[in-house]
C-alpha cells in the first residue's frame, strides 16, 4: 500500500508529483463506452482499478526502486515518461478487455 501512495502523492495533485496515476484509468475505461453499454464499461473500469492499485503500481514501484521496497520516510520513485506510457497501455488493455468480456 505504500507504494501506492508514494507514486500517487495522496489524492492531490502536488508541484512534486504531477502525473496521478490513479486517474488515467478512469480515462482508458471511458473510452470503451464509444463501443461497449454502461454495464461493459463499469466492468472494464473495476478490473482497471483492481489490477492497477493490485498488480501495476506496486510491480512498478518495485522496479523503479531497485526490487526494494519503498521506505516510509524515503523519496518517491520518479516515473519516467516510459513508465507512463506502459502503465497506460496496460490500463487501456485491461479496461477494452474487461469491458469486451462483459459486453
């Protein structure tokens, strides 16, 4: 869970951290309803938010600082733009394919 909040910065955006993690799920979900109904979108959404704050952030989290697990009273790992880019095609992928199994 520490990891989670570390790369989250809590649930503001700050001058320190200002990419939230925790949002651009929500974003890569809202797409599927363009093709899927409401109930496939919800689903892709819940599986996006479980396997990000489950398996994504920490995994991530861990990489980025070595396999080590983040301090309580050390820095934050930083992500970089290709952390980014890879967190975001996951929850793209994990949102479509939530939402086209439901749908």
């Amino acid at each position: 869970m520490r990891a989670v909040r570390a790369l989250t910065g809590g649930f503001a955006i700050s001058a320190e951290q200002p990419w939230l993690p925790g949002l651009p799920h929500v974003v890569a979900a809202l797409a599927t309803l363009l093709v899927f109904d409401g109930r496939a979108f919800v689903t892709g959404l819940l599986l996006a938010t479980l396997a990000s704050f489950v398996v994504y952030l920490p995994v991530t989290a861990l990489a980025l600082n070595g396999g080590r697990a983040i301090p309580a009273e050390g820095p934050a790992p930083v992500l970089p733009v290709a952390a980014q880019v890879v967190l975001l095609g996951l929850w793209t992928l994990t949102a479509w394919v939530g939402a086209a199994l439901a749908g």
